[in-house]
C-alpha cells in the first residue's frame, strides 16, 4: 500500500488516533496522580515565569484528555490531531532548549519514571508529530466493514505497544548513561 493511499484511509486515521489518545491519557494519569512531581518537572525546565508552574501543571493533564478525547471522535479528529502535533512539538521544543543549555540531568515530565531529558526524547516527539500532522488531513470515503474494525483495533495496540517498547529502550538509556557517567566520576 503506497503511503498516500494509508495516510487517507480512515481506518489508519482512527488507528493513529487511538494510539495516541492511549499516550495522552497515560501522561495524564500520571500528571494527576502526582501533580506536585509533575509541577517540580515543569519548574525545573526554566522556561516559566515564577508561580505558573502550578497553574500549568494542572491544566496540561486537563488538556491531554481533551485532545485524547477528540482523537477517538472522528468528527474531531482532525483537529486533535494537529493539536496532537502541537503539543508534542511544544513539548520537544522546551526539552531541546534544555538540552541547548547543558540541562539533560531533569526529568521530561512524560509518566510516572524519571526519564531524563534526551535528543532521542525530542525526536521522539517530532517523529510523533509529524505523524499526527500528515494523518490530520481529510480521509477518503468508503464503506467500512467489520475487518476494518479489527484491523483499527490491532493497529491501534501495536502502535502503541511499538511506542511503549521505544520509550522504555529511551529509558534504559538514560540509566545507563548515567550509571557509566557515576562509574567514570568514581
């Protein structure tokens, strides 16, 4: 299947989405289930100006669900798969500024794990952006049928399962950089 025709489908659409409203609704579980760490994340990016961290914290989550929940609407889901691609975007960008700065030893503020700041976590987020970008686009017309709902719902959990398997290889990293990096300052 050329690339064209997957990104128009609307079963690949509903796939993608789907998949990232499971990321969005994750980060958000955790955002509310430690809003104190989630504030201390965002405090310590430096980007805000003094106080609206603890705004922030409490409204990111809160707009994480929205979103998630328009990726699962499909008369929704073209908008919040652009508001998917900004938020990822906005998130890689205050990472990279981080990183520009020498800052790399924060937490990203993503889930439950510390899960120190990276290139790999900005692209990550790019990658995760340009592809809620390219599938926001309008869908070809067709009539589904019941293969399609399983495909939807496979697709949905491998993806996700693909995202959840690369974000943990992300993790492991950082810990072992930073192990390696105690282990040369001893």
């Amino acid at each position: 299947m050329e690339l064209a025709a997957l990104i128009g489908d609307p079963v690949a659409s509903a796939a993608f989405g789907a998949c990232f409203a499971l990321i969005l609704f994750a980060a958000a579980w955790h955002k509310f289930g430690e809003p104190l760490m989630f504030e201390a994340a965002l405090d310590a990016y430096r980007l805000l100006p003094k106080g609206s961290a603890s705004v922030l914290a409490r409204v990111l989550p809160v707009a994480e669900v929205l979103i998630g929940a328009g990726l699962l609407v499909p008369a929704t889901r073209g908008l919040s798969l652009v508001g998917f691609a900004a938020l990822m975007l906005v998130y890689a960008c205050a990472m990279a500024i981080n990183l520009r700065r020498g800052r790399s030893q924060i937490d990203c503020g993503c889930g439950a794990e510390v899960h120190l700041l990276s290139w790999a976590l900005v692209l990550r987020n790019v990658v995760l952006a340009c592809a809620a970008w390219m599938m926001s686009g309008p869908n070809q017309a067709r009539q589904l049928q019941w293969l399609d709902g399983i495909t939807l719902v496979g697709g949905a959990l491998c993806l996700y399962a693909s995202y959840l398997l690369f974000d943990e290889l992300l993790r492991q990293h950082g810990r072992i950089v930073q192990l390696r990096r105690r282990q040369g300052a001893a």
